[in-house]
C-alpha cells in the first residue's frame, strides 16, 4: 500500500542515504525518498550507485515533487560530507536524515571471513555515524530534526537466518541510536529506528536469495514467517518513517519501531 499525499512535512529537507533500489521495483529507501516528498518535503536522494539516486529524483520529479540526486559512498567520509553540503547549499537545511544504508552477508562466525564482518559493520554501522557526525552539527544550530534510522528484526532476535555480522551490527544500530537520541533530545532533535522483518523488496532477491533453492522457495518462505501470511513491502516501513518524522512523533524519541507483522512476538 503506497503512502498518502498529506502534506505533514511541508517545508522540510529529508536527506536520504540509500535512497536507490537495488532492482526494479520499490525498495525501502527509493519508497521512504518518494512518501517524505508526497509529504511535502524536498529530497535529497544518495546512493552510491549514483544511476539508482537519479531514478528515484525522477521518480519524484514525475509526481510533481522536488529532489536532487547525489553519488556517495556512505562508507566514506568525504563522500558523505560532500553530500550533506550539497543538501545544505541547495536548501540551507537538513530537518530529516534517514539511514537506510544496509547489506547482509551469510553465515556464523566459523563461516564468515574477518573481511566480510568488517564491510558489513562498515556498512551498517559506521554509516550512520558519519552521517550523523556530518548533520548533527546542523541540527544543533536550526534546535530541531528527526534522525531515522533503518535497523532490522534480526538485530533483536533470531529471524531463522545465520547472518552473524548481520544480526550484530543492526543490534549496534539500535544501540546508537538511543545514544544519540538521549545525548541530543534537549536541543529539539529526535532519533528511532525502524525495524523491519521480513520484507519483500528488490533487494532479497540480491542478497538473501542464496539461503534458499529458488526466488518461488525464498517467497513462500518469507511469508510463511509472518503472523500475517505474507511480507511487507518498502512502502510500509515508508510510511513508518513519514510519522517518525512528522511532528506527530515529537514526543517519540529513542524507540524501536518494528514493522514486521507481529514477527517479533512469534517464539517459533
């Protein structure tokens, strides 16, 4: 279900890294960039795959909403600081910096090399903080902004998958965030997580699709895990975000929001 056109974010910058979809289709952050500018905000749409942030400008562009589209690597510092000028320079503000920067990687600690934990906790974990090292100082000067960040399931339980690295640095997510949020809730900014369970977007089929004998395995699967009976989609952790942001959140700070169908309350 796409999000609505209420336009609770009018006025507001979303700066948003992993903003691309890794495939056709809607992914988490390509659906969070669209529902933020549905929600009356201008976007900042990064990805490192700097075609995959085009797409999602245009995208944006096609239903009549603004954004700009950045290449970075969120890995790296520069990158990410040259990112968050460009917001700063096109619109002077940042009010929402959404992380949805994310990769996983199989296998326990006998099976996954010192390389792959390195990347994923790069990736996963370092990310978020330069990004929010580069905008919090922004943040502090305006007194106010709302920090979005896309944990997981996995990082507070078991989801049937062994993904080590995975599971570690999205629990460290969770973590950092509520530092950040406690640290910085007395000068008007707020920072959650998202903790989505079992999704269905572009981007399982490239990375979580080697668990399983085929993509109509991996399906059935994945639905059969929820309580509901089927996956979520990119647009339900968007329209998670939209609230997170809005001032309809301003007294939600420090939460992990599960958006997993009652997964999580599942002992099996």
């Amino acid at each position: 279900m796409e999000t609505s056109n209420n336009k609770r974010l009018a006025g507001r910058v979303a700066l948003v890294f992993g903003a691309g979809s890794d495939g056709d289709g809607w992914g988490n952050g390509k659906a969070a960039a669209a529902a933020y500018a549905r929600a009356g905000a201008r976007v900042v749409a990064v990805d490192r795959d700097g075609a995959a942030a085009e797409v999602t400008r245009d995208t944006i562009h096609g239903e009549g909403n603004e954004a700009l589209a950045v290449r970075a690597d969120v890995t790296q510092w520069a990158d990410v600081q040259a990112a968050v000028q460009t917001a700063t320079d096109a619109y002077g503000r940042i009010d929402i910096l959404h992380n949805n920067v994310g990769i996983t990687s199989q296998g326990g600690p006998v099976e996954t090399s010192e390389d792959t934990w390195d990347r994923v906790m790069a990736v996963n974990v370092k990310s978020m903080f330069l990004t929010c090292k580069a905008v919090l100082p922004r943040m502090q000067a305006q007194q106010s902004g709302a920090i979005i960040n896309i944990g997981a399931l996995g990082g507070v339980r078991w989801t049937g998958y062994a993904y080590c690295a995975y599971a570690a640095s999205k629990g460290a997510v969770n973590s950092f965030t509520q530092s950040v949020a406690l640290q910085y809730a007395a000068q008007g900014i707020r920072a959650n997580c998202i903790l989505p369970g079992v999704m269905d977007t572009p981007h399982i089929y490239r990375q979580i699709s080697g668990f399983y004998a085929s993509h109509e395995e991996m399906v059935a699967a994945r639905h059969k895990l929820s309580p509901t009976g089927r996956m979520g989609d990119g647009w339900d952790v968007a329209n998670a975000a939209v609230f997170l942001a809005s001032d309809e959140a301003r007294y939600v700070n420090g939460v992990e929001l599960l958006v997993d169908g009652g997964m999580h309350a599942r002992c099996n």
